[in-house]
C-alpha cells in the first residue's frame, strides 16, 4: 500500500466517524438560573399570547402591550438588557436554546394541566 492510500484512508475514516458523532442524539444542556428565568419569562409570555389555547378553538392570538411585558420581566426578576444578552447567547448556541425551549414547554404544561 502506498503513502498516499494510506493518508486517504485516514482522512476518509476521520471524516466518517465525525459524521457519524453528528448523528448521536444531543442531550439537553444544564440550564442556569438565568436560563430557568428566562425559560419561565417566555413561557408566561406565550400563555398571555394565547398560544397554548391550541389550534382550532377560535381564539385569537393576544400581543401583549409594554407594560404586560414589563410586569413579566420584574415578576421573573430579569432585566431587558439581561433578557438580550440571553438571547444573544441562544443565537449562537442553538443547543442551548433547545434545552430553553424544552424547559418552557414544560412549565406551560404544568401551568395549563387540569386540576383532577
């Protein structure tokens, strides 16, 4: 076997198995507490929108006004300029974002559950 099989072997297997690594199942990052608040902020926003009305019951979509936006920011203790800089974060690190996102649906599916 020559040099350059050899060497075009190697690169053919590293290519592989870094394609293969792309294909594993990502875990959910830790979230911190920041994380968690603005997980929270969003979720309470999106049920003051009406998205977890569901499709098809009729309800209109509500844009909350500044100052519902406002009372959410001050009840999950954030700031605007924090609220950014999160986002921010989230821009480059779609990963992240995904964990956010699954923490979300989580809280608007414990604040939506019927009482039993």
């Amino acid at each position: 076997m020559k040099c350059c099989d050899i060497i075009r072997s190697s690169c053919c297997c590293i290519v592989l198995c870094y394609a293969l690594a792309g294909c594993v199942e990502q875990k959910s990052l830790a979230l911190d507490k920041d994380d968690v608040r603005v997980a929270a902020f969003y979720a309470d926003y999106l049920l003051i929108s009406g998205v977890s009305s569901g499709v098809g019951t009729g309800r209109d979509l509500a844009l909350p006004d500044s100052a519902d936006i406002n009372e959410l920011l001050v009840r999950h203790e954030l700031t605007r300029e924090g609220l950014n800089r999160k986002i921010e974060v989230y821009k480059r690190n779609p990963y992240l974002w995904r964990s956010v996102l699954q923490k979300v649906r989580l809280v608007i599916r414990k604040k939506t559950v019927p009482l039993q």
